[in-house]
C-alpha cells in the first residue's frame, strides 16, 4: 500500500497578541503573520519570513483585560477603541491574505505557532465568529512544541527554548510585538523543520 500523495501545506507562523486568557471575554489585541515555508512530497522548502508578512491591530471587543496580559504587548486599549481596526474588517483581510499566499504557492494553508494553543483559539474564535470561516479549516494547525518533542523524544511538559541546541534557535529577537514574534518563530519552525534530531545540526 502506498501513502497518498496529498497537495502540499504552506506553513504560516502565526502569533497573536490579546488582553487576557480566552476570547469572548478577551480581546485579540494584534495578529502578525509570516509565511515560514512549503512542504510537499520532496521535503520542506524555507521561505524568507520578512517577504510575505501581514499585521493588523484590532479594536477591543469588551471591557474586560487582564492587567498582567496586557502588559506583555504594551499596547494601550484606548488608542485601539480610536485607532484599531474593527475585528470584522481585520479577520476578513487576514483570510484573503493566508488565500491569497495560499494560493501562489498552490498549497493548503496551516497555522503554526509556539506554542500554537493560545494563539490558536484566539484565531479560530475570531475567524469563525467575524468572518463566519476559517482558511486554516477547523484543525489545520501545527504546534512547535510539540514538533520539537517529537523529534527530539522528550516529553511535551520538558520543551523549553532555553534547552534547546543553539544552532535551532532563532537570531532574531522575541520582543511581544505580534509581526515580530510571528517571523522569530518562522525562522524556529524552519530550523525545526530541517533539524534531523538529536546530535545534529539543521543544515
């Protein structure tokens, strides 16, 4: 029996940044985007994460926030309820993005985030409740976390940055500024991608 030769994934690394723990009651404050690469039949193909990158901050959909969670990014709520872009028009510009991206590289698109879980929910949440779709589907998403368990065959609970071989981190700078995050984890998820196990290097 042979596998199936499926159409291939284009890999977008997504982070978002929002005043608190679960949407609805929280607001997705920012979301950035970089295509991290291509995988089909013959292996994974690395993009330049600065090339294709897309970035909005939104208007608050509520009152509540967490104080601790909104001090991570450092965006202030009262300039977004002016200047944010209503979420509708954001989401709705962001999936003509990941389609359009999506489309030039003739893959299906999949959301990869470190770790993907809260950036997902929010994203999912907000797809399905302003734009009524999601261009991800309902589960295409990959998380790094795990990915880097699995090749390196350590428990989930264990992964950290700080224990990972230098050669896989990225150069780039972790600074909660949602675009910047977005292409520091394409350059990780690359390095993953190309990173045999442990005992190697990615070449």
């Amino acid at each position: 029996m042979t596998a199936r030769r499926g159409r291939s994934s284009l890999y977008i690394s997504v982070d978002i940044e929002a005043d608190g723990p679960i949407p609805g009651p929280y607001s997705l404050l920012s979301l950035g985007a970089a295509v991290a690469g291509v995988q089909d039949q013959d292996g994974f193909t690395p993009a330049d994460p600065e090339r294709r990158t897309f970035y909005r901050e939104l208007r608050p959909i509520g009152d509540d926030f967490v104080p601790e969670a909104l001090a991570v990014s450092g965006l202030d709520r009262d300039r977004l309820r002016r200047e944010g872009l209503d979420p509708a028009l954001a989401l709705a510009q962001f999936s003509r993005w990941v389609r359009e991206v999506s489309a030039d590289a003739g893959a299906q698109p999949v959301m990869c985030g470190y770790p993907a879980s809260y950036d997902w929910t929010f994203l999912y949440w907000y797809l399905i409740r302003f734009t009524g779709d999601s261009p991800f589907g309902h589960s295409g998403c990959l998380d790094m976390k795990t990915l880097y368990a699995t090749k390196a065959g350590v428990p989930l609970r264990a992964v950290a940055k700080r224990g990972m071989p230098p050669a896989l981190l990225p150069r780039r700078r972790h600074t909660h500024h949602a675009l910047d995050d977005a292409v520091e984890q394409a350059e990780l998820f690359a390095n993953l991608m190309k990173w045999p196990g442990p005992g190697s290097s990615p070449r």
